[in-house]
C-alpha cells in the first residue's frame, strides 16, 4: 500500500490528474433501482445510480460485512465520497416484466389482483459501470474502501448482483456513455438530464442512515440534508454482448420427475403410469420436431420406423415411497438422449390417460433433475454385489419345467443379452406379483389390433454377483415401463 502510495504522490507531482474509481459490475447483467421518490409502476431506473444510493450501499457493506474497519476512517470516507462523481456507464437497454399479485379482495374470495412492475437496466455481463471522484485518497481510505468495494453484494435492489473493486489504473472504452453534474450554467434546454439524489456538505450521517418509514412516519419524502442534482442522462444503445462459448452437447441419460397428486397411485400401477408417461415424451417430441418421424431413443425406433433392439434406449421406470405409493418417475437411456428429446421431456407437467382408458386420473408430474447416471439414480447405482428386484421380474417367454429353475435360466439369459455378467446365486422370495398390472394399456385398449389379456407370472428376486455390479439395470418382461426393475440391496 506504501508503493501505491507513492507512486500516486510521484503522479500529483508531475501534473497527472489523480482520481478514485470504484467499478461495478452486474453479475445477472441487469440493474433494478427505483428513483427516490418515484412509484414502483412508474417503471423508471435510476441509472446512474445516484451518489446517495452509493453512499448508503457503503455504509450498509460496513455495518453487515466489514464492522471491523475503524469508524473514523469510514465517516471520513463518506464524507469525502459525498462529493458528486463522475459515471461511465456502458451500454444498456430498460426492460420490466410485470407480476399480478393477490391483494385483500382476492383473499376474501373475489376475483381481484395487483399488478406490479420490476423495470430494469440490461447491460452485458462483462460489462462495468464505473464511479469515478475527481480527487485521491489517504492510503488508510483507500484500503477501506478496497475492502468495502470487494464486500458488495449489489447495488440497487437485492436482484442486481454485482461485483465490485477499487481501481485506480480503469479507463472506459469507446462505448461508455459519460454521465457528469450539470451547472446552472449549462446549456441544458437540448441536453436530457435525470436528477440524481445526492447529499449536501457536509454529509449528514444521521440522514444517510435514516430508514424510509421512518422519513414518511415525520411527513418527509425526501431525507433531509439532501438535494437533487441534474446529470446528463445516458442514452439507451443495444448492450455489447460478448460471444459465449457455446458447449458441445453432450447426451444425457438420465432424467427424474416428481409425481404430485392428493393421493399417489400404487406401485402397483407402474406399467399403466410409465406407458402414459412414453406417450407423453412421443407427443412432445413430434412437437418439437415438427411431427418428422426419425430416429428417436424416446420412442425406441430408428429413423426406418422398426424398433430398437439393443437396449440403449429409454426405459420409463416408477419408484415407489415407503408406502409403496408411486412418487417417482425415471427415464433411463443408456445411450443418453438427445438436446431436442431434453427439451421435450422438460415440457411434460400432466400425464392424462387416453380416452377410453381405465385407471388412475390425470397426474401432475414435474422435472426434478436431468444428467449423468450416477448422479440423478444414485438410489439404483449401487456399486453393489446384492441386488432385489423393486418391481417383479416377469420372464419374456412361457414358463417351462420348474419355475425356479425356469426364472434362474431367464435372469442368466436376460443379463448375458446385456452385456452383464451372471449371478453366483438367484433367490426367489414370495412377494405379491399379481398386484403388479403386466400389460401396456395402450396396447390392450388400442383401436386397431388391440392385445387381448395375458397372464404373465412374475417373481421377486435377489441377485447375487461375484463382484460389485454398478446399476441401474432391469430385466425381463415389460423392463422398459417399470417391471423387473432391481436396486441394490446393500452398497459395497
């Protein structure tokens, strides 16, 4: 600090003008502050923010992130930053959105709302406003308001995070709009101005700190020891964005809703819920895709139409919660979707059942996480050397000779068809598979060649391999809508 120190005396003394600069920077890239004095609907900026705006969000820093730093120092500082600054704001543009909010009326049953504005200034992400006071520092300022400056969580409202530092060496570019006091003097009659809320000399520290509602409670809009000051307004120009590196997509592979609803259908229903949900993703993608039929890992066909037989694509699957009621629901795709099939699930918020179709009614179902395997089905996983079906395993084929060794020889013929390796041991246990519904209902109730009842015996089974086995997998009949779905049975 001591170099810093001198190098700006060296400066002074060979005529240099010597100034302090504090840069901002909007993180979010938009700006929100209302004007003293104005309405929220009125939808202005105050832009530049004006020095008793900057002057206040100081005090604050000090008070709530740096109350370590000596109170002389900082009134001092303040004192000195009263003086009307220089801005270099970069190019932006004023936008607002607007938000209805429910108002007493509407709480008492009528149909009556609030409308409300949030206007803004758009900047570009890198780009950085600057405060600029026509005078140097004493290096113990100059090391408090570093420490305050990099203390800013915003400026404005608590929406226009920022970040912030004190440096001495910032020039503007070339598309930096000066903001500077006007004098009386001045011919203004062809310059646009915005007045600027700043404080009177000296600065009063009591009014700074003066809270809103206490101005209104004495009948005061303005805090007192304050006056306005007219700068030159800048000028609305499309921000700078600088190009973003866009990343190569890479294919996701899993994706995990919610299911919301005042009563779950049972686990039980798991084919009738995870044939809905394939319907559902098919009709949104077709949207997307402007209804060309090509290939698609969601609908498991190639771009020929014929279905996919490899395995790679999605298996719609349901998890249950401890009551054994349907809260969850999982699209696994080994060979990882596509940007556009993302975008379609994302647009899936009900699951009606066709017409004519029986069971449950229409659910509301929402995204909760999409991405790599591991991390979106850590609960199906594992490592692990156990593994229990959650949904009963149904073999594809009729049964045939004894049906314990039936179900062994399907399970070894289902895992080596995947590439997975076989099982030292395969137990079965005597759960209640008929509750479990073993039929797509769009099959079965489709129009035209509608598939007639079939019974199909399913098994609770525990595998066991030689090694840890890293999930999620599911086998058998009906695997890719939630039957023969196993979870480890303890992580190794």
């Amino acid at each position: 600090m001591g170099r810093t120190q001198d190098q700006r005396q060296g400066r002074e003394r060979q005529g240099e003008v010597v100034t302090t600069t504090l840069v901002v920077r909007f993180v979010l890239g938009r700006y929100h502050a209302n004007p003293w004095g104005h309405h929220v609907n009125e939808g202005q900026v105050e832009l530049p923010p004006s020095p008793w705006r900057v002057l206040r969000a100081l005090y604050a820093v000090w008070k709530t992130r740096a109350p370590d730093l000596d109170d002389n120092t900082v009134h001092t500082l303040l004192g000195r930053l009263a003086e009307p600054p220089v801005y270099f704001v970069p190019p932006f543009q004023l936008g607002h959105t607007r938000h209805y909010l429910p108002n007493t009326k509407l709480r008492a049953g009528a149909a009556s709302r609030d409308k409300t504005l949030d206007a803004f200034a758009v900047f570009d992400r890198n780009a950085e406003l600057a405060i600029r006071w026509p005078f140097t520092l004493p290096a113990e300022q100059v090391k408090a308001l570093g420490r305050l400056a990099e203390s800013l969580p915003y400026l404005g409202r608590a929406d226009s995070l920022c970040e912030a530092r004190l440096d001495e060496t910032w020039q503007p570019g070339q598309h930096h709009t000066v903001a500077s006091p006007l004098d009386l003097d001045d011919g203004l009659q062809d310059t646009d101005t915005i007045s600027l809320l700043t404080p009177t000399m000296p600065l009063d520290l009591a009014a700074l700190t003066a809270r809103p509602v206490d101005l209104r409670a004495g009948n005061l809009l303005f805090p007192p020891a304050t006056q306005f000051l007219d700068y030159a307004r800048p000028l609305e120009q499309q921000p700078r964005r600088t190009p973003r590196w866009r990343r190569t997509w890479q294919p996701v592979p899993a994706v995990r809703f919610t299911v919301a609803a005042d009563v779950l259908p049972p686990i039980g229903d798991a084919v009738a819920i995870t044939d809905r949900l394939r319907l559902a993703a098919v009709a949104k993608l077709n949207a997307v895709r402007g209804h060309e039929h090509s290939h698609s890992l969601l609908a498991g066909r190639g771009s020929d139409g014929r279905p996919l037989t490899d395995h790679q694509h999605a298996h719609y699957l349901a998890l249950p919660n401890p009551e054994r009621r349907l809260a969850e629901l999982v699209i696994w795709t080994p060979g990882g979707l596509a940007e556009d099939e993302l975008t379609a699930l994302s647009r899936i918020v009900e699951l009606r059942p066709p017409k004519g179709m029986p069971g449950a009614g229409p659910l509301d179902v929402r995204m909760a996480a999409y991405g790599d395997t591991v991390t979106v089905l850590g609960d199906l996983t594992g490592p692990a050397r156990a593994w229990q079906s959650l949904t009963p395993f149904v073999p594809p084929r009729h049964p045939k000779h004894d049906w314990g060794q039936f179900v062994t020889g399907e399970i070894h013929r289902e895992l080596a068809f995947r590439g997975l390796p076989a099982p030292t041991s395969v137990e079965l246990a005597g759960g209640d598979w008929t509750q479990f519904l073993r039929q797509r209902p769009s099959k079965r109730f489709a129009r035209t060649n509608p598939a007639g009842p079939i019974i199909r015996r399913g098994a609770d089974v525990t595998l066991t391999f030689p090694e840890p086995l890293l999930g999620p997998f599911a086998l058998g009949y009906l695997a890719h809508f939630g039957l023969g779905l196993f979870r480890p049975a303890s992580r190794d």
